[in-house]
C-alpha cells in the first residue's frame, strides 16, 4: 500500500464534499472543477443510499489557501474549531444538569 493510499486510510484525513463546503467555504462547483482539475482526489461513497465525495483533507486545504490565501485558512479552521468547542460545552452543560437533578434525587432518598 502507498503513501497516497494509507492517507485514506487515516482518521481525520479526509472529509466529505459537504464537510468541505462547511469548513472551508467551498461550493459543490469549485470541488467538482477542482477534481477535474487534477487538484482534488476524490473517492465515490454513499451512506443510506445517499452518494458523496470522500476527499483528501490536505488537498481541500491546498486548494482553498491558493484560492483564499492562509489567512482565510486559518480563519475557517478557527471558526470550525470554535463550533465544535461551544457544540462540547452545550452537551456537557445538559450532562452536568443531569447527573445534578440525580444527585438531588439520591440525596433526597437518602435524607427520608
């Protein structure tokens, strides 16, 4: 197996076509130039009989730094970061809510 194919391999290496478009600003007609291109390599998948495009994480990253310039790059990938922060933070706050009406209960069964 080569270079190439152990990095679809690896977690976090690649992304989907809409996951793209998500984090980096990317619309369905720049990817689809950009595989025709020869600037993105794609693989074909489907989930639930939905198709989609599995692509390459560095090469997505490639092109949208020549196209926005770094910056861009690291603006997107903060704001990205960002969400996925404050998307964590909500859940545990539900969690901490949970495990605190539990803890009240048990204390409360424990004081009759």
């Amino acid at each position: 197996m080569d270079d190439l194919d152990s990095e679809w391999q690896r977690k976090g290496a690649t992304l989907s076509d809409k996951t793209a478009g998500k984090e980096y600003g990317l619309t369905q007609d720049e990817i689809v130039r950009a595989i025709r291109a020869g600037k993105l390599h794609y693989r074909e998948a489907s989930m639930h009989g939905n198709p989609w495009l599995r692509l390459l994480r560095r090469e997505v990253e490639a092109l949208v730094t020549k196209k926005h310039g770094d910056d861009y790059l690291k603006v997107q990938q903060a704001k990205t970061e960002l969400g996925g922060i404050n998307r964590e933070l909500k859940r545990l706050k539900t969690q901490v809510a949970v495990l605190e009406e539990r803890k009240a209960k048990l204390m409360a069964d424990l004081g009759t």
